[in-house]
C-alpha cells in the first residue's frame, strides 16, 4: 500500500506516492494560484489530490500533508505566511474529505523538510550517530525543523523549529514576521541581495541571489562579503539553536544553500567561533541530499510514524 504524501507552499502544491520504504512512486505538481480566494487555491490542491490518486489506483493508506505555517495541528488548520488567503484554513480536514477513510496526517513544511532528510537524506548519509537534527532552507526566506532523538518535534502548536525568526541583530531590519533583526533579514536571498544593492553592489534589475552567487564566484567583493555576512548570522543562529536542543548535525538545503561553497566555508569557520562549549564539538553542517523531494518525503515518514504510534 502507498502512502499519499502532499506539499503545500507559496508557489507550488505536490503530490506523491510513496512505498513503506519512503521512495516516491509517483509526483505531480501545480504552481500555487497567486492573489486568489481560499477556495482557487484548495481547488489546485484537490486537483492534485485527484491526479495522484488517480495513479494510485484510488488505493492508499494513509496522507501526510507538509504545509507552509504556521500551523495549529489542535484544528489542522494552516495560515501561510506564503498563502494569504489560508488564514485558518480547514487543512486537514478538507484533505480528509477528499480522501475519505484513511488517517490523514499534518505537519509544518520544516519539520517535514529535516524528518525526510534525516530518515534517507543527509541524515543517512551521516550515519546513525546523528539523531538531533536541525533541517534548514535557506531561499527567498530561512525556515526549519527539528528532529530531537530520531523523531519530528513540533512543540506545543506544531510550529517548533522557525529558526528564520532567531533575533541576530537587536535592532537589525523589521522582519516580515512583525518582529526585527530575525536571521532572515540577513541570511535569505532576496535579504542579501537587497544589502549588496544598498552597498553599491552593481547588477542589471531583476537580478536575484543566483547572480549574486556568480558574482561572489567570479571574485565581486562586494558578492563576496554578502555571502560572508548572511553565513555568519546563520553560524550565530545554529549555535544558539544547537545549545539549546543540543544537536549533533545541521542540514541547510534551498536556493542559497545551491551556492555550495560561497556559503558552507564561510558558515562553517564562523560557526567555529561562536558554537565553543564542549557538548558541540561534533556539530556538523552539510547541504540538503534530497532537494525538493525533502517535504514529501518527510510528509511520508510523519504518516507512518503517527500510524505506527
């Protein structure tokens, strides 16, 4: 039997099929209806349904649903930052309408994001001795999640692992989240464009965190020290959020991150300098494996986790 996997964001809505092993069967995927009624948006979301159980053969055993936040996973209901008109939106209950008779299953797109890489992702891939995770996207903004002892954390609402909104700089740049100086104001794409912009950083208009990154490759100091100031506030963030959960492995994934080594260098020697307490002598830092299969994946294992339980 197969899991039907779903995740939901500000610009595309996927579906997957996945086998008890985790792999994904089948995909499909839809843009994300832009400036739109609830009801235009959950219509694309029920088309995707269809079409992935179309391919199912109308069989499946349980859904996961990894959706942008924040979330109240009491009423399964969504508010995407990402998706306006989702203000308290029925998710989960809509989705258990639409495929009736089966557990359906929510969670937040981060914590979907670290579960699926920590169970066949970098995870994985960084053995088994690594079971306190902190999943991160770095993109168009920071999101995370949090696996603590090799199982998802949601925390009290279902929200636990918005490390995007870490204060970095007391009185830094209001973020979008109403608050000021969050990492993202500093370490996202678009954030860091904005700043080499303001800092005489010349580039044709439209250009975007992918020229930055040429940029910085091809020496412009300017790029360079962008990179540089992003990947420091996220050093200060993961340690402050390593003390507190004490991991044992960061998983950064997302737009940004595809820069490889214009980030993770820098990331990783400042993160030398601020995570010093014994206990996280061992934290490590590594890029995403699983690209934009991470959230379905997650979603996958998050079903069979709560149908096991």
């Amino acid at each position: 039997m197969l899991t039907l996997c779903l995740d939901i964001g500000g610009t595309k809505i996927a579906a997957g099929l996945a086998d008890p092993g985790g792999a994904l069967v089948h995909t499909t995927f839809r843009r994300t209806p832009a400036d739109t009624s609830a009801e235009k948006v959950w219509a694309a979301v029920a088309a995707t349904i269809a079409d992935a159980l179309h391919a199912a053969g109308g069989a499946v055993r349980a859904v996961g649903i990894a959706s942008a936040g924040p979330i109240d996973l009491d009423s399964g209901s969504v508010s995407p930052i990402n998706i306006p008109s989702w203000g308290g939106f029925p998710l989960r209950d809509r989705v258990a309408a639409a495929v009736p008779g089966v557990p359906v299953h929510l969670g937040g797109d981060g914590v979907c994001m670290a579960l699926g890489e920590y169970w066949l992702g970098a995870g994985k891939s960084a053995g088994r001795g690594a079971r306190f995770l902190l999943g991160m996207v770095v993109s168009t903004g920071v999101g995370g999640g949090l696996v603590l002892d090799g199982a998802p954390y949601a925390g009290r609402t279902g929200n636990a692992g918005h490390v995007g909104h870490v204060v970095v700089e007391q009185n830094g740049e209001p973020c979008t989240c109403g608050g000021r100086g969050c990492v993202e104001t500093v370490a996202a794409g678009p954030w860091m464009v904005r700043w080499a912009r303001a800092n005489g950083w010349s580039a044709p208009p439209g250009a975007g965190a992918k020229e930055l990154a040429d940029a910085a490759a091809a020496g412009d100091g300017l790029a360079v020290r962008a990179f540089r100031r992003g990947a420091t506030a996220l050093a200060a963030m993961i340690a402050s959020v390593a003390a507190v959960c004490d991991l044992d492995l960061v998983v950064i994934g997302g737009g940004v991150a595809k820069s490889g080594r214009l980030l993770f260098d820098p990331l990783r020697a400042e993160l030398a300098g601020y995570a010093r307490l014994d206990f996280l002598a061992g934290l490590r830092v590594v890029p995403a494996e699983l690209g934009g299969e991470a959230g379905l994946v997650g979603a996958a294992r998050l079903a069979g986790i709560e149908r096991a339980g």
